[in-house]
C-alpha cells in the first residue's frame, strides 16, 4: 500500500452521522459548568481567607492580647492573596497559535504547576503553620491574661499539655497535604512534562537529525 | 442561542469528521476515545470566542483538536486489553471489497496509533489533504521542515504498514 493509496481509504471513510443535538447540549452546559466551577473556586478560596482574617481581626479586637491575632489575619490574608494569583497566573490562555507554540506553552503551564506544588511548604503550608502557632500563643497569653497569674502558675502545664496535643494532630495533617502534593509531582507532572518535552523535540528536531534520506 | 452556541453546533455538525477521526487516533480504546473527544470538543467550546476567522474553521478546529491530543497526559501503562479496533466504529462499506477495506482500514489505523505523537498529527493533516504550507502553519515550523516531517512521517507509516 502507498501513501495515496493510503489517503484514498481515508478520504473513503463516510461522514459520521449528524452530530447528536443532545450531546452538543450536554458538552455546552459542562463546559459551561466548568468555567462556572473554576470561578467559584476562586471566590470561595478569597471568601475564605477573607473570613478567616475577619474572625482573627475580631478575636484581637476582643482578646486581652492584641498581637498575635493580628499577625494571623496578616498572615492568613497574605497567603489567600498569594493562592489566587498564582492561580490566576497558571489560567491557559485560550486559542491555539500552533502546536510548536501550544507545546510550550503547555510545558510552561505544567512547570507552573510543578514549582506550585513543589514549593507548597514555603508559600502554603510554613505561613499557615506560622498562623497556628500564632493562634496558641494568643490563646494562651489570652488565658494567662484572664485567669491571672496564681491560676495560671498552677494549671499552665494542663494548659500548655492541651495545645501541644493539637501540634502533632496540625502536623499530620500539614504532612499528608505535603505528600499529596509530592506525590502530584513525581506520579503525574514529571511524566506529564517528560511526555511534553519528547513530542516538542520530536517537533523541533533538526532537519537533518532523522534516519532517513530525504 | 447566543452565536457562540450556533456556531459551536454548526462547526460540529460540518467538521465533526475532524474530531472522531483525531479522537480515533490518539486513542487506546473505545472508551479513552469518548473521554478524548469530549476534551477536545471542551477545548475547542473554550477556544471559539478568540477565533478571528483568520484561519478556516477546519484548520482552527484540527489545531485544537491535536492541541488536546498532543498535551493531555498519555497513560504509559496503560494498554487495550484487547484489541479495541474491534470496537472502533469503521468506515460502512458495502458490496464487494468491503472486507478488504476493512481489514485495510484496520491497519491503517494500527499503524497511525504506533507512530510518534507529533508524526500521528503531521500524518492525520496530511490525510485530510493539508499542503505542505498548512501543515508548517500548523506546527509553526518552516515549509522544508514540515516537508521532510512529513516525508519521514510517511515513510515511517509505511515501514508500520509493512511490518
């Protein structure tokens, strides 16, 4: 069989019947849905670093000390700030220009995403570790401030022993996000981009670089 | 209906050629074909409100189409567990010679999955009659690149054929 012959059978094949209206309906709501979904997302992560930066603006405005309170509303409003515009920073543009281009562009979405996830500890995790603790202080100097000094010299060990139980319960939970995370990288990106890397080389390769004669 | 809904539905109606015969390719089995075509026909949904009408809309959507198919992860390990060929929906022949080109038909296809990515799509453009010109539009590369891809990506498809 030769090349034309080759295009003659796929030029033979018969248009598929009409496109089904009821599946077209179903693609148009769920990318509708989709894009609905994404801007949700979005919002709900603002509203909730938002609300999360309330509530410690409103604890310092009641608590005994101020400080700590503060700081984790900071804090918590940095890291909601950071979270929606690295994810405003990784929106793929839409549109094709040309494959050369889409490769790299979705190489560069995908690098995006590995440094993302790669450096969640820094811009994640270290900061909303940093409002926790800030939180125990404040609750603790909170209760110190309340209970006066005589009560707090003789129960601060319960005290102190009833927050460090939450330090290992936050650290578990901080670890299987980072795992999560880790694993994301190494099960799904790296080949994902290894795959990427392959076909723009294949691509790009120097014209003389085959194996045949041209 | 807005007019991005009409034309979304009047370019499927005329092109949907395009995309179960991309969606055929890249595909492992009849199932990864849906899930593929459905990624494509969402990709393309999201890309209609940036088409100029610089290109034709066959060539817009054949660049989306293979956008999708060249950037979605590819399962490595992940393998028909028959051959899913049997499942593809193939050309309706009637009367004498319709086995024949089926069994054509099959291997064409059998071969097309084995090729590389990038020689699968500089090979499906070039069935679906694109010049040399469109295809280094395409793929942004120059016309004598795109020449010798190409040329090598049809010798390679022969040698699979032969094989």
């Amino acid at each position: 069989m030769d090349f034309d012959q080759i295009q003659a059978l796929w030029a033979a094949q018969p248009d598929p019947p009409e496109a089904d209206q009821e599946r077209l309906k179903k693609v148009m709501v769920h990318a509708r849905r989709l894009n609905r979904r994404a801007t949700v997302r979005d919002y709900v992560e603002l509203i909730t670093a938002l609300g999360m930066a309330g509530l410690f603006a409103w604890v310092a405005s009641v608590a005994p000390v101020v400080w700590p309170w503060v700081m984790a509303a900071v804090i918590t409003m940095g890291v909601g700030m950071v979270f929606v515009r690295e994810r405003l920073r990784g929106v793929p543009g839409v549109g094709p220009t040309d494959v050369r281009r889409d490769l790299e562009r979705a190489i560069a979405q995908v690098d995006h995403q590995i440094r993302l996830l790669g450096s969640v500890v820094r811009w994640y995790l270290a900061p909303l570790g940093v409002v926790v603790a800030l939180s125990l202080v404040g609750t603790l100097l909170g209760v110190r401030a309340e209970v006066g000094p005589e009560v707090w010299a003789r129960g601060r060990g319960g005290f102190a022993g009833v927050f460090a139980a939450v330090v290992p319960l936050v650290g578990g939970v901080f670890a299987f996000v980072w795992w999560l995370n880790r694993r994301a990288v190494t099960d799904q990106l790296l080949p994902h981009r290894e795959q990427l890397v392959q076909s723009l080389n294949q691509l790009t390769e120097a014209a003389g670089s085959g194996d045949e004669e041209t | 209906m807005s007019d991005h809904d009409a034309t979304f539905r009047r370019w499927l109606v005329e092109h949907r050629g395009i995309l179960i015969r991309i969606s055929r390719a890249y595909a492992i089995n009849t199932v990864d074909e849906e899930d593929l075509r459905q990624e494509i026909l969402l990709a393309l949904w999201k890309s209609l409100p940036s088409f100029r009408g610089d290109a034709k809309p066959s060539t817009w959507i054949f660049q989306v189409a293979i956008n999708v198919a060249l950037s979605r992860r590819r399962a490595e390990g992940r393998r028909p567990a028959h051959d899913s060929l049997e499942e593809t929906a193939e050309p309706a022949t009637d009367g004498q010679g319709a086995a024949l080109q089926r069994m054509e038909w099959r291997a064409v296809l059998r071969a097309l999955r084995k090729m590389a990515p990038v020689d699968r799509a500089i090979l499906l453009l070039a069935l679906e009659g694109a010049s040399q010109q469109e295809i280094a539009g395409v793929f942004g590369i120059s016309g004598s690149h795109a020449g010798v891809k190409l040329h090598r990506a049809r010798r390679r498809l022969l040698v699979q054929l032969e094989a």
